[in-house]
C-alpha cells in the first residue's frame, strides 16, 4: 500500500496465540529482513472497525490472516492493564484523584 508516496506493509508482532499486537502501516525501507520469529508483514490489512487496537482481533495462523475477535470482557481487562501500567492508577483511582476528566 501507499501511503504518502511510501510503499508501506503493515508490521505486526504475534503473541504466543497467534493474536496480532502493536501493528501498524510501515514504510518498507524499515522492516527488517529477515523478519524475526515473532513478526509479520502484510501488504494488506482490514481498514474498517475490526482493524482497530493495533491488529489484536486478528490472529495469525503462519499463512492467513484469521478474524478472531477479542472478547469484551478479555478487551477491558486489557486496557485496565494499559491504564494501570501508563498511570500507576486504576481508572476509578485516577478519576477519584484527578476527577473523572480523562483518558490515560
């Protein structure tokens, strides 16, 4: 793909699961090669809703792309995580702190 005159792939690291993480389009002059173990580079990638929070709706199964969606209830837990580890705070200590005012 594209974008901005650079041709870009989206790189990916894949957890244990399969599942993408912190994915994102790449220009190619940028991506390793060899890519290591844990990476994937795709010249296409879903641009719609499921293609949010870095690709981990997705799964990798070594060849395609495999639409997986993280459940709700595993979602939250993962950005409470998040939330915890960039503020020091859960969300509700963060707003009784800070007022309820904002994101992390």
């Amino acid at each position: 793909m594209k974008i901005d005159g650079c041709e870009c792939k989206y790189l990916a690291n894949i957890c244990s699961d399969g599942r993408l993480y912190y994915g994102g389009w790449t220009n190619v002059q940028c991506i390793p090669n060899p890519l290591p173990d844990n990476m994937v580079a795709l010249d296409t990638f879903p641009t719609d809703e499921t293609a949010k929070d870095g690709g981990s709706d997705y799964k990798w199964d070594g060849e395609k792309l495999i639409y997986d969606p993280v459940p709700e209830e595993e979602r939250e837990r993962r950005r409470r995580e998040i939330y915890l580890e960039k503020t020091g705070l859960t969300p509700e200590e963060y707003a009784a702190k800070y007022g309820s005012g904002g994101d992390a």
